[in-house]
C-alpha cells in the first residue's frame, strides 16, 4: 500500500530534524524531503504527490505558513495540514484554515501520536490517483498496447498550428544542444524526463500524464503550467486537454476527401486532420514539394 508522501517545511532544521526522528517508525508515513519556504514547497509538489505537510506558521521568505494554506485551499486533494508553533495563540486560525493539527513543539508526552492518528484517518480519506492500467515498464518486458487520439481542429485552430509548427521548424534547425528536463515522480523515484523524449503531455484533473514513445508517467503539474513551461521548447496546445512537442510530428496521412492528418510518434499517437486548403502551406512549412 503507497504510504503518505510527507514533506517538512520548517525554517529551523533542529525541528525538522527532530521530525525526522519522530516520525520514522511511522509506518503508514514516508518523509520526502525539508524545505524552508513555501516557494520551495509549491515547488517540491509540483513534482511530488505529497499528502501531508508539517509546516511551520512562520516561514523563510514573504509567504507564511497560513498564507501557504490559503493558496492550497483551491487545490484538489491538497495535503493534511500540520502547524507546527511555539505557543496555541495562533491555534483558531489554523483550524479555521482547515488545518488537521496544530501541534506545539517541542510536543508533550504522547502528544504527536494524536497527530499520528489523524494522520492516518485523513490517509484513509485522501485520494491516490492511480497509475494507467496499462503502463508498463520497459523491464517488464509486456508488449505495450497502441492507441490514437484524433482530434478535431476547427479553421482558426488549424491557423494558429500551422504557426506554430513553422516556428518550430524554423528554430529546430538552430536548437542548442543543451537538455533540458522534466522531473518526474515514480514509486518515490526522481526521473528526469529530457523535453526531446515527451510527445504530449495529457491533462487529467489538477494532474497531468506525461507521455514520452513508449512510457506514460502521472505527475502533480497542471497542464497550464506545463504549457507555460514547455512553449518556448516547441510545444504547443492543440487542444483543451492536450499539449504536444511539434517536433514529434511524423506523418501525414491522406484522408477521404483531399484532406490530410499528421500524426505524432509514440505507442500513443495524436492525429490532428488539415483541411485541404492548408495542405500547400504545411508542405512549404515542411519542405516538401
């Protein structure tokens, strides 16, 4: 059973390390990583798919610790939320915020096993979303199941694509041979996924898949920051639910009707159809005759 993924976000690293201690014969917890702001802890969740923060009302940076849950109020699922304070005169306002403990530290005698038990209450509450039924590493040696997803592109769409697949074209043939990454998490592993393996990325909720030619890996970033992230490295959003690496287009396909569909590589494939009209001006992106 996956355990609940904790952070310690504490300016003070002899709390955090006192945590650390306290909280390693709990079973049912797994404490990874320290930050000491709330910047470096949106960060770390981008990337991690924590379910429980111990954190301290008072933080390095601009942002507080209160602050911090107010900006995680919106968010789906978000982690169990433990304060960490020197004295109860901040208590009401925590539990306002919806916070599952406030906890003074040093804690008394028996005091943070409380804490462990609403711990493990919320865990039982807290959704896992789970990995593709069909994923498959590529030790496992399964045969990985194809699959297309073909997506309708209205007039101004297809505009607005070829533009940015001529962009891509023209700056692909100039890339600086610098790589970079995304960091993926998976079964508690950090992967570093380089941008030239990604085919497209898929929005699932507040998540998002993201599916390189043969591997497809859940991860706690929103679609939208992704796009943001990924634009200037020739990405770009087909659709509502899809962002796609314009170099990774492959094919095209003709179609009934004097149209065309280009595809993407992948053992997930995207299809985007062009209309006829546009076809002359694809092939002049592409350098074909």
């Amino acid at each position: 059973m996956a355990k609940l993924k904790t952070l310690l976000l504490h300016p003070d690293p002899e709390v955090r390390s006192g945590l650390r201690k306290a909280l390693a014969g709990v079973g049912f917890m797994q404490v990874l990583g320290e930050a000491v702001s709330a910047f470096e802890a949106l960060e770390m969740l981008e990337a991690i798919r924590y379910g429980a923060f111990f954190l301290g009302v008072d933080l390095e940076g601009e942002v507080s610790g209160f602050e911090l849950a107010q900006m995680l109020a919106g968010r789906k699922d978000r982690p169990a939320l433990v304060f960490i304070a020197a004295d109860e005169s901040r208590a009401y306002s925590a539990i306002e915020l919806g916070a599952t403990d406030y906890l003074l530290w040093p804690p008394a005698g028996g005091r943070l096993d409380k804490t462990v038990d609403r711990l493990r209450e919320f865990k039982s509450r807290f959704r896992e979303i789970p990995e593709p039924s069909d994923w498959s590493s590529p030790e496992s040696g399964e045969q990985a199941r194809e699959e297309t997803l073909q997506l309708p592109l209205g007039d101004e769409e297809q505009d607005v694509f070829l533009s940015a697949l001529k962009q891509a074209w023209d700056v692909s043939r100039t890339r600086s041979p610098k790589i970079e990454k995304l960091a993926v998490n998976q079964d508690g592993r950090m992967m570093l996924v380089p941008y030239n393996q990604i085919v497209f990325v898929e929005a699932f909720e507040d998540y998002s898949y993201v599916h390189t030619a043969n591997q497809k890996f859940l991860t706690s970033y929103r679609l939208k920051h992704l796009e943001e992230r990924l634009k200037p490295h020739r990405f770009f959003r087909v659709h509502r639910k899809y962002l796609v690496n314009l170099d990774m287009v492959t094919e095209i396909a003709s179609l009934p009707g004097s149209n065309f569909m280009l595809r993407t590589a992948g053992r997930t494939r995207i299809e985007l159809p062009i209309g006829r009209r546009r076809i002359v001006e694809l092939k002049q992106i592409l350098g074909l005759k």
